[in-house]
C-alpha cells in the first residue's frame, strides 16, 4: 500500500509477487510445451485401444510415472520442489516415488544421460 512513509512499498511487493511466481510461471510453461509436442506426436495409431488386455490402473501408474520423473527432471530431483509442482505433499510424492520404484538417484543418472 503507498503510504508517505513508504512510497514505494506497493511497487516492493509487486516486485517480490513477480519473483515468487516467475519461476513457478517457467516450470508450467515448460511443461505445457511438453504436453503440446506430446500431443502432436499422437496419431490414430497410438491411441489407447480397449480390449480385452487393457487395464486400467497400469495405465493411470504409467501416467502417473511419467508425470512425477517429469517433475523431478524439471526440478533437477529436488523432490519437495517436485511436490510443490505437482500439488501434494512432500511425503505423498515419496510414498509414491517408493510404489512405483522411482528412485531419485536413478532418475538424476537417466535425465544426464538423454
């Protein structure tokens, strides 16, 4: 709020806003552009066909998995920074992390490598 004491108070916290949310602005523009290419990659051919082999919840976990090693990779395996991005809690990311046999190590050796 501009006050006489402080003039530039309202331009202050303006300017800490913007510093607090530009990264978070970068990660989901990063990751929307992702989606994007993803998505234009998806031809009739690669669509999920449902049959009789089709199971559900291995394709939600496969997703899911894909979405949390995105996370980490974009995060540089910060996991609590991962689970900032993703909307859960530090420790919901690790118990899936564990479920899903994530490991963080393994997943900083196989983002340097591609």
């Amino acid at each position: 709020m501009y006050t006489r004491q402080n003039p530039n108070l309202a331009f202050v916290e303006r300017r800490m806003w913007e510093y607090s949310t530009t990264p978070r602005i970068g990660i989901v523009k990063q990751l929307l552009n992702k989606l994007l290419n993803e998505l234009e990659e998806v031809n009739e051919n690669e669509r999920v066909r449902l049959g009789e082999d089709f199971n559900l919840f291995e394709q939600l976990k496969n997703f899911e998995t894909d979405i949390i090693r995105q996370a980490l990779y974009l995060t540089n395996n910060n996991q609590r920074a991962a689970a900032q991005m993703l909307g859960i809690n530090y420790t919901t990311l690790n118990a899936k992390m564990k479920r899903f046999g994530i490991g963080a190590k393994e997943e900083l050796a196989a983002s340097r490598e591609a």
